[in-house]
C-alpha cells in the first residue's frame, strides 16, 4: 500500500455519519465541510435553521441534512437525535460545538445569563452524548469531540461562566472516556485557541486586545476556522482508534506560554543560524 492509500485508508470517513451541533457557526460550519469531504454524511444542528440550510450547498457529497434545535432543552436534544436516526440510520461521529459567550465581570453575572452559557456549552454535551450513545452507539462503537477552549485551562477576564462551561468539558470529556470505552467509544476534547469566527469578532476588532492576542500566541496571531480540521479529522477517523479521555490544544501555542514582551524573530532567527 503507498502512502497515499495508507492515509486515505485511516484517515477516511466514507460510510460514516457524523452529527455536528453548532454546524451553522464559523467553525463548525467548516467542520461540517471537511468531514464531509473526508466522504461522511454530515446532519448539521443548530437553532439557526437558515444557517445551517446555507452551507448544504458548500459541502462535497450527498445525503448531508439540516436539522432545527434548541440545545437549552433536553426534550429537543432527544427529537434532533431521533429525526438525525430517521434522516441516516446510524450515527458514528458527535461533534458538540455549539457554544455561545458574554464578556462580563464575574460580580455582574445574574443566573438568566450563568444558566443561558452553561446550557449551552456544557449541559447540550452532557445531553447530546448521553442520547447519541443510548440511541446510536452503543453495541457499535462511535467517536466525540467535545469543542472546549483556551479558556478550558487559561482564564481571560470576563469569561468566567464560560471558563467553567468549557473546563467542564474538561471532565465531561474524561467521563465519557472512561464509562463508554468498552462500548468502543473515543471520546476527546478539542481546545481551541482564539479562532476568527462571530464569537470572536469583538477581540478582532479591538487593537489593543488583538495585541494582546498576538503576544501571548507562539504563532503571533489568530487562526482561521480550517486550521482545526485536521484535527478534527484525525478524531472522527480510525487514525485515532487509541486516542481517547484527552484534550487538543490547537492554540497557535498560546498555552506554551507566550511573550508578554515583544521579541524580534529575526533576532531569533539568527541566534539559531549561529548555533548550527
Ligand atoms: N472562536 C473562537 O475563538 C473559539 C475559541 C475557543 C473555543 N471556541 C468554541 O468553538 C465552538 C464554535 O465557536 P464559533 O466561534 O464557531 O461560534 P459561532 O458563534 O460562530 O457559532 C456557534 C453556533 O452555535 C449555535 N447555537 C448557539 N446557541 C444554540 C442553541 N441554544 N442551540 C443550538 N445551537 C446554538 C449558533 O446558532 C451558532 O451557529 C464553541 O463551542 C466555542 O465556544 C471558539
């Protein structure tokens, strides 16, 4: 087998079906189109129905669907899990993206907006994996990703509900793991760094936060929603059959640690010629 089939053969997800929640966001949107193109049948949830419809049509293949839900309500998760079933026959892929955030102080949250994030971020994938293992996996193995964040290890100020929300993630991801392992269930986590979709939109457009942004990532700046995909499909795919209960951190090494000063590269560059 050359190189090309080796890669085709594990990174494949022909015949396979994949449930991505969020799927009418910036980066899962692009989520849903790279794993389509990796030959799955992709049904993409959100409570924008009009978003979701819209990317249909950018995606490689047939058969993917569009799905309303209101992932605040476990009665709902149940029905888009159930019309997913009705629309495919089987769910082999659960991405949990969907996420929503507010940039407040911790003193100024009042429990409309602690409940309306946390719901959202971290009961939706508590629920929604509960439901596609009871409904779809169990009895046939299956692969989560659960979409944390930076903010799962690292806080900013003004994140505080939606630190909790993604460090849950954290633990959910773990427990997951854990109990539905001898089911042949991988379960992971994807810790994104700052991604430039809508939820991040305010970060790009304030110069000194963007600054910010810039120093403390290794890559001295923000990504764009595709440079997640090939991690994406790494854990949806049999190229991670002995990779499960872990977090990814695709940061642009923001958790590495940064430089909260500015540091010429050339100067760095030529340090490292020197040493050659
Ligand atoms: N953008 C970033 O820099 C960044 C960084 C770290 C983690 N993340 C995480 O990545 C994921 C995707 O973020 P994004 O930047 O693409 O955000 P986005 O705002 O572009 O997309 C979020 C999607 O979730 C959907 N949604 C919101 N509430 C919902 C509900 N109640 N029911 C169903 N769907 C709902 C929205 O309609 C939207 O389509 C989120 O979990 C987010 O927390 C993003």
């Amino acid at each position: 087998m050359n190189v090309a089939e080796n890669l085709r053969k594990h990174y494949s997800l022909e015949g396979k079906v994949v449930l991505i929640t969020g799927a009418g966001g910036g980066i899962c949107s692009e989520m849903a189109r790279a794993v389509a193109g990796a030959g799955a049948e992709v049904a993409l949830c959100d409570l924008n129905l009009d978003a979701v419809r819209a990317v249909l049509p950018t995606m490689q293949g047939a058969g993917h669907t569009a799905h309303r839900v209101d992932l605040r309500r476990v009665s709902e998760i149940e029905a888009c899990v159930d019309e997913v079933l009705a629309a495919h026959g089987r769910i082999d892929g659960l991405v949990n993206g969907a996420g929503v955030s507010k940039r407040l102080g911790l003193l100024d949250v009042d429990e409309a907006l602690y409940d309306a994030i946390m719901d959202v971020n971290l009961k939706a994938a508590f629920f929604m994996g509960q439901q596609v293992v009871r409904k779809a996996m169990r009895g046939r193995g299956g692969k989560i990703v659960n979409i944390a964040s930076y903010n799962s290890t690292r806080i900013c100020g003004g994140s505080s509900v939606y630190g909790c929300a993604k460090s849950g993630i954290l633990g959910l991801t773990r427990s997951m793991a854990v109990e539905w392992g001898g089911f042949g269930i991988q379960a992971n986590a994807i810790a994104p760094g700052f991604i430039e979709t809508p939820l991040c939109r305010e970060l790009k457009e304030d110069q000194a936060r963007l600054s910010c942004i810039e120093d403390m990532t290794c890559c001295r700046r923000m990504a764009q929603p595709e440079e997640l995909m090939g991690m994406t499909i790494l854990l949806l795919s049999d190229a991670s059959s002995y990779m499960t209960g872990q977090v990814y951190n695709v940061d642009g090494g923001a958790l590495a640690g940064g430089t909260p000063w500015y540091f010429p590269t050339a100067y760095g560059a030529k340090q490292h010629a020197e040493t050659e």
